[in-house]
C-alpha cells in the first residue's frame, strides 16, 4: 500500500515566476525539516504566518519566506503541514525543496498531498477527483461543478442512498435470520416501495450527470447542411467573428474550421463544414468526406436549410441519413420570403442576427436538457457515473426478483449488496490501490 509514514515535498505553485510561490511538505517530519531550514530559532506556531529566512546548507540565505505549520490533523492531507511562502521563482523554490531533501524528505509523487487527504479521511475519493477538477477547469461553469462536488454535496446524495440501501438491507437480513419465526420483518411490498425510492433517486442524479458531463468534458457541435446555405454565417456569429468566409458561390467552405465558444458557461467545440453535394473536384471530395468524419463524431448537429429556396433532394437527403442523430434544424435567411414552412427547429437570420439567441439557447437545451445551467450540482465523472449505472441495474433487478414474488430473500439481498459496493466505490469507502494510482497519476506534483 501507500506509504504515509514519511514526510513529502513538492513545489505546490504553477511552474514559471510570480508574486509568490509555496513549497508544501507533509509528513509527521514536517515541521522537524521545517524549522532546520529556517532562520528563525524559535519552534513555529500552530497556523501563524511566521515571516523568517530559508538558509541552504552553507548557511547562505536563499529567500525571506513566510512560513505557516498545519498541525494535524487540521490540514490540507490531514498530517502535519508546513506550506513555505517563497518569491515565485523557480530556482528560488526548487532551492528550498532541495534543502528540505537534504534534511529528510521525499519529492512527492503526482496527487500525492490530495491522496493523502483521501487516506487520512479529509476528502472522499469524489472530493478529491474534484480538486482536480477545479484546477482543471477552463470556463466558470466547470469550476463551480467541480467545487459544488468539492463541498460534499453530491457525497452527502449518494450516502443519502447508500443509507437507505444499508437499513433495508438490515431489515431482509433480519427476516432471514429469523426464518422460524414465520414473521416477516419486512413484507414484499415495502421491500420494492423502498427499492422504488432508490432507484428514483439513482435516476435523478444519473439525469443531471448527462448535463454535468457536457459541462465537464464540453461537446462537439457541427453545423451541416448544402452548399451556400449559411452554414459558415452561422458558424461565424455563433463564434462571434468573421472566422470562416462567405461568399456567394456554393462550396466556398472546403476543410474544417473550428473554434472554442463559451455556450452559457458550455465548452463548445463548434466546427464549420464543406456543403455536402456532388463534388466537382478532388479538394471538395476530400472537404466532404471530412465534413462527414466530422458529422460522426459531433455531439450535436445544426442542420442548416435556406428558408428562401425550397427544400431539395439534397436537404432531403441529409435530413434523412441524420433522422436519428441528436440534431436542430436550423432554418437560415429569415429576412427573405420563406419558401416553406417547417414546424419546429429554429429560424435564424445569419445577415441580421436575428434569432441568435434562439440557437444558442436551443443547442444548450439540447446538450444539457435544462434551459438554463444555474442549479448545476451534478456528477460529472464519467467513474462515478459509470458505477452509478451499475448500481442501477442491480437495484432494478432486485425490484424485479421481488415483485416476481416467491424469490428467496437471498438473491435479493445479493444485488442490493452488490449496488451497495457501486456506492461505495463512487465515494472511496472501497477501492483497490490500482484505482488510487489511476485516479492520482493524473494529478500534477505538488497537488
Ligand atoms: N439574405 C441572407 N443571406 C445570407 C444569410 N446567411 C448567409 N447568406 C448568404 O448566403 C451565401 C452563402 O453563405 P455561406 O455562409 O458562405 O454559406 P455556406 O453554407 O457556408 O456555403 P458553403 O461553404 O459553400 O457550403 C452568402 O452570400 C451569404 O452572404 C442570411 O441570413 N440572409
Ligand atoms: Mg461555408
């Protein structure tokens, strides 16, 4: 297993030089190594910013910091802390990690100081997949997702469910233990009411994990459709800049373009395609066949119709072949006459603008589910909600071995336990070390 009995290092800041930078050790030797290295004579006071100097081992001063000791198990990993509050500079800093190597320590390996928090108790294996998250994260939206799951709501849900999973497990295994009695301490009927509440609650978190992972990982949106239609206008207002060219000739687009935009807090990758059709040369073969590559692994299409022209074979055609794709119809030149007359979609005006913000509200809608992503506390992992699944399935079996009715009491219990260990493999209570490195490996050091 992990050793935790010796005391770690690492430079805690971004690499690169700045206003301040920390070294953070860990360990029960913290402070020992600590307070050998610092100028100061006297002990360090618990959570006081002592402002003093870091000496290398020739006595030569190598910066004026301002060191802070975490006694356990008031810290970040739970042990004793000392953070040392340098200048920001590299050499600076891996100055003082060399010293602190020098007198004891270990260079931390990558996530070490969050694993730690795990092993010690101070964070479930949710919370601290989320400090990664957090650190991680590229739009406002991602971070407040991250540290809803860092404040312990989503724990608090699934133990929420994991408690009522273990009392009715408690009271089956009581009906068993006492076969003779030919008293049921729990009758069929409450066994799958209560199975039903769960597995409600399961459906509900699983629900907004499709938002919180669109949210996490972001998505995919191609805009498709036939030549000259407008689909490079309304990839460009989307964007928000003449990224890609219009122009009146039909195949102007010939290769992908592609641009991050921020949907309402969304990572979205949007991507322009070459108009699908007959192609007159080989360059305009190859754009198509990218377009549909590209179409093929979208989250979500715009499927872009002139509304000034009526539909033709290839609009047909297209509509067709994406029928059961996740996709909006998007009907472009609203500021002429309309040609046809199409229910639902969304109609735009990629010359005037009108309609944007009908797209942009559609496509978020259509990715999250929710109209607006405010109330976002969400799983977002894709661990935890794989292991939710599971535990879902188990818990629909049961519910179905019980309303068959004359099941032993057994093979229920057997996959309302084995829904319980998913439970408890999301939150850490049970995980093997290969999963931690797996988990951890992805951190950087000094996390
Ligand atoms: N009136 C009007 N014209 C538009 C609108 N959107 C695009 N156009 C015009 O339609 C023509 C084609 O626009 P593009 O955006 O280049 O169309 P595209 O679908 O990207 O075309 P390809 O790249 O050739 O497949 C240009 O002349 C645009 O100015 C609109 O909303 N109203
Ligand atoms: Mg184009």
């Amino acid at each position: 297993m992990f050793s935790t009995d010796d005391s770690i290092v690492a430079v805690a800041t971004p690499p690169g030089r700045g206003g301040i930078g920390v070294v953070r050790i860990s360990g029960p030797e913290s402070r020992r190594i600590a307070e050998a290295m610092l100028t100061r004579r006297e002990p360090l006071e618990a959570r006081m910013a002592t402002f003093t100097r870091v000496a290398a081992k020739s006595t030569d001063v190598i910066d004026e910091v301002v060191a802070t000791y975490f006694p356990a198990p008031r810290s970040y990993t739970g042990e004793d802390v000392v953070e040392i509050s340098a200048h920001g500079n590299p050499v600076v800093l891996q100055a003082i990690v060399v010293r602190a190597l020098e007198i004891g320590a270990r260079l931390a390996e990558p996530g070490e100081f969050t694993l730690r928090a795990f092993l010690n108790g101070k964070r479930d294996l949710i919370q601290a997949e989320a400090v990664a998250d957090l650190i991680a994260a590229a739009t406002p939206m991602q971070a407040r997702v991250a540290c809803d799951q860092l404040e312990g709501t989503l724990t608090g849900q699934i133990s929420e469910i994991d408690a009522e999973l273990f009392s009715l497990i408690a009271s089956l295994e009581a009906s068993l233990d006492f076969p003779d009695e030919g008293y049921h301490f729990i009758q069929p009927a409450e066994t799958s009411r209560r199975v039903a509440v769960v597995v409600g609650k399961i459906d509900a978190l699983l629900s907004a994990a499709r938002r919180g992972r669109v949210i996490r990982e972001g998505a995919t949106v191609v805009v498709v459709g036939r030549p000259n239609v407008g689909k490079s206008s309304i990839f460009n207002l989307l964007v928000g800049s003449d990224r890609a060219i219009v122009a009146a000739v039909a195949g102007t687009t010939r290769d992908l373009i592609s641009e991050q935009v921020d949907l309402d807090g969304l990572a979205v990758t949007l991507v322009d395609t070459a108009g699908a059709r007959e192609a007159t040369d080989e360059i305009e073969r190859e754009g198509i066949a990218r377009a549909e590559r590209a179409s093929g692994i979208a989250t979500l299409l715009l499927i872009v119709l002139d509304g000034s022209q009526p539909l033709s074979r290839d609009d047909e055609q297209l509509l067709g072949r994406t029928s059961d794709r996740s996709s909006i119809v998007v009907t472009n030149k609203a500021d002429l006459p309309a040609a046809f007359e199409r229910e639902g979609g969304v109609s735009v005006s990629a010359r005037t603008g009108a309609g944007a913000e009908d797209l942009r509200r559609a496509i978020v809608r259509s990715l999250t589910g929710e109209e607006s992503l405010r109330d976002s506390a969400a799983l977002s992992n894709v661990r935890h909600i794989e292991l939710l699944t599971q535990a879902h399935t188990r818990l629909v079996a049961a519910q179905r071995l019980v309303d068959i009715g004359d099941t032993p009491e057994e093979f229920v219990l057997a996959d309302l336990q084995a829904a319980r260990a998913h439970l408890e493999e999301i939150v850490g209570a049970r995980t093997s070390e290969s999963l931690l490195h797996h988990i951890f490996d992805k951190f950087c050091i000094g996390k």
